[in-house]
C-alpha cells in the first residue's frame, strides 16, 4: 500500500525537495513539490515505515512531515 506525507515549507522556502529526498530510505520519494510544501511517497518494507522511520528520521532534520491520504497527495512530478 502506497503511503503519503506532507513536508511544509517554511517563508522561505525551506526545505528544498533535495533536502527531504536526502533523509528518505530507497522505499520513499520526492512526489512531487509546491511552493508551500514537499509530498513524499512510498511503501513500508522491512521496518522502514512511514510512521517509524521515515517521519522520525526527517524530525532529525528539523523537518516536520504529517501522514496525508492519496487525495490530497496531488500529482506525480
């Protein structure tokens, strides 16, 4: 099952989509960007979950991503 999740940016624009791309395991991907946010998407595989590692992993980062569904995921880039 393919998961969702929304990075938003900041006024300035950060963070890039290369930055988010940066923290993501070879399951997750940049879907595509706006100017007010980064969509990732992915599927979980051997522990690399959405929820237990990719958010966290990008918290890291000081980037903050919330779980989306497909509908507001917008189109593939």
């Amino acid at each position: 099952m393919t998961r969702y999740a929304a990075v938003l940016r900041s006024r300035s624009g950060r963070p890039a989509a290369s930055e988010v791309e940066a923290y993501l395991p070879y399951n997750y991907r940049v879907r595509n960007e706006s100017a007010d946010r980064v969509t990732i998407e992915g599927e979980d595989d051997a522990g690399w979950t959405l929820e237990d590692y990719v958010i966290p992993r990008l918290g890291s980062g000081m980037i903050t991503a919330i779980e989306i569904p497909e509908a507001d995921a917008g189109e593939a880039g």
